[in-house]
C-alpha cells in the first residue's frame, strides 16, 4: 500500500494530470475512485483537517449544477459534509493525500509540495 492516495476522476483533466504527475515522479499512488466509492462525512472531516481547514467549502465544487440545484450556497457546515457525502460529484478533484497532509491539485503542481 502506498503512503500516498489520490481522489480520482478518470474523467477530469486535472485530476488525470495529477495522477500522470505522480507516476512521472515515480509514485505509486492508491487509486480511490472518488464516485464509485464516496467518502463518508468523517473521511471527509478527516481530509480537511489534513489541508489544514475547517472549511468544507475548500473542497466543494460551487460550479457544479447540483451545487445550485441542492442550494449549498447558503448551506452551513454539516449540510455541505452532508451533500458531499451522499453526491461526490460535488467535491474537488483530485485530492492527494500523504500521511497527515493533502491538497488539492489545482493547480497540479500543487501536488509537488506533498513530495517534499
């Protein structure tokens, strides 16, 4: 098992980017496909931590049309765990996480600073 876990979506360029950095830096990352195996509320409280916030809005995507839809605009805390827990689509992407740290990779070179 790898010390290093990416959130990924195959169908994204970033996250594909991210994922093709990794292996370029000789990485073998764990591969969780984000959308077939969504985190629950306390995996995604323990990420933020791990990026060093509190704010789930750090790793929610607000131009997702469910974001809208859902009303997560004015959502507090708990409703937006709650959100991306039962709809993943609704977070960022790719997370790289590395022991007791993670980023988001955007820009994708932001998925360097965990290497060091």
């Amino acid at each position: 098992m790898s010390d290093v876990t990416i959130w990924h979506n195959p169908r994204c360029t970033k996250s594909r980017q991210a994922l093709a950095l990794l292996e370029a830096e000789g990485v073998d990352a764990e591969v969780v496909r984000y959308l077939d195996a969504a985190p629950d509320r306390a995996t995604l409280e323990a990420v933020l931590v791990k990026l060093g916030t509190d704010d789930p809005r750090a790793i929610v995507r607000k131009g997702e049309k469910l974001y809208t839809e859902l009303g997560l605009a004015t959502a507090d805390r708990g409703a937006l765990l709650d959100a991306m827990a039962t709809h993943p689509i609704l977070i960022e992407r790719p997370i790289v996480i590395r022991g007791d740290r993670a980023t988001v990779g955007r820009p994708t070179e932001a998925v360097l600073d965990l290497l060091d």
